[in-house]
C-alpha cells in the first residue's frame, strides 16, 4: 500500500525527473511533506492529443470512466501490480493512460505496542524519484466538469520496505528514475512489465539504493520554502 508521498521541492526538479520539456510552464502547487490521496500533484505523462511529455496537475484517487461518482476514488488510490492489467477499474488506464508520480519519498508505519511510528522512506543520496502510476479522465454526469485523477501501482514490498509494510509503491531510482511512458510496449526501459513490476527487487533497486528513517509523531515539517523539505527522506 502506499497512502502518504513527500512531493515538495521546486516543480521545475520534477519535470527534469519524468523527462518534460524544461520551456514548458510548470503548474504551481503547494508543496506537499505529508501528502494523501484527495490532493492534487504533479504527475508526468504524455499529452494524449500531441504526445508531448507534461507535468500536469492531477487529483490521487483514480476515477473509472463508467463511474457514477467520484467517491470511488477512495477504493481506488492503489493499483496492485499483479492485477493491473485485467482490473477493470485499471485495465484500460494501464493500456492507454500511464504516468509516473515524481516524489521525494513515501512514508509507512509500523505499529509498535500502542504506537504508529511513522519511517519516511527514500533514496539515500537525497534525490527525487519516480512511481509508477496510472491516470484517467472522469466526467460528473451532473455538472458535466472533467475530473483527471490518478492511481499508483503497488507490489510486495522488498527487504527494506517489508520490516514495515508487505506493500511497497513500484518506484523508478538510479537511471530509471525517469522512464519512457510508451503504452503498449512493454519493455522494462518503458515502464515494467507486469511480472518485473510485480517483483519486489525492481522497486528502488533494492536495499542498498534507499533507507528507512523514523519520524518523530510530534515531527512538524517546515513549509517556509517549497524548494527544499528538510523532512527526513533517506
């Protein structure tokens, strides 16, 4: 599962991080240190009428086309990798509507005794990655207003994520921190295919390319500068 993400630096980090065009305009939005699912972010993908690769602003909580409102979001802000490609609510987004979540870090917790304690998890050099995701347009049958929305994909969590949680986010580190979004093909340079993205050891290239660091539950994070997030992410 993954239900918190750390997207707060400059928005102009995340278009170099999913491959946009650096001359494109960025969207502005508030920087986001404890970030979950009802909130808009950044989202890497390609324009679906020119192909152009945008970072565009889209809400986290998928909602299928055929669905009556959008308070099946919330059932929907998790893609398992193992089944995203016949899910009906996915199937189509994974054919057609793929992205990557640029981020900071993710965060999990272990309960321990009668205490949650929150770990943020991210690379150890400190640097933005991606994860995987999916998107998709949702018309409201009421007001006729278009609603874009988005899903990440999850598998079995690897070594270091697994002391916490048995679901890990499917996260791009090292040289596929920034990948092609090319639906249809499927080749690991693209995107994953489902099997590897299923597989635990394809998800931030295991252990020794990320770090788990424990957050204090009075731990407040300074907003004064969006540039830069002085949460622990690695």
């Amino acid at each position: 599962m993954c239900g918190r993400v750390i997207q707060a630096r400059d928005p102009t980090l995340y278009t170099h991080v999913v491959g946009g065009e650096p001359e494109r305009p960025v969207p502005n939005t508030p920087p986001h240190y404890n970030g979950a699912p009802g909130q808009d972010y950044l989202i890497g993908r390609r324009h679906p009428k020119t192909g152009e690769r945008t970072l565009d602003v889209l809400r986290w909580g998928l909602i299928p086309s055929w669905a009556k409102d959008r308070k099946v979001a919330w059932k929907f802000i998790n893609a398992r990798a193992e089944s995203v490609a016949t899910t009906g609510a996915f199937k189509t987004a994974y054919a057609k509507r793929r992205c990557l979540v640029p981020v900071d870090g993710f965060y999990e917790w272990r309960t321990v005794g009668k205490v949650k304690q929150p770990y943020a998890i991210g690379m150890t050099d400190g640097q933005p990655f991606t994860l995987a995701g999916l998107w998709e347009n949702w018309k409201d049958p009421d007001s006729g207003e278009w609603t874009r929305t988005f899903t990440i994909v999850t598998t079995s969590a690897n070594d270091l994520v697994a002391k916490l949680h048995d679901r890990m986010p499917v996260a791009n580190p090292g040289v596929r921190r920034t990948v092609p979004l090319r639906p249809g093909r499927l080749r690991r340079a693209d995107w994953g295919q489902v099997a590897e993205m299923a597989d635990p050891a394809h998800s931030l290239d295991g252990p020794e390319h990320a770090a788990a660091r424990t957050i204090s539950p009075a731990t407040r994070c300074p907003r004064a500068t969006a540039h830069k997030s002085t949460c622990p992410t690695s």
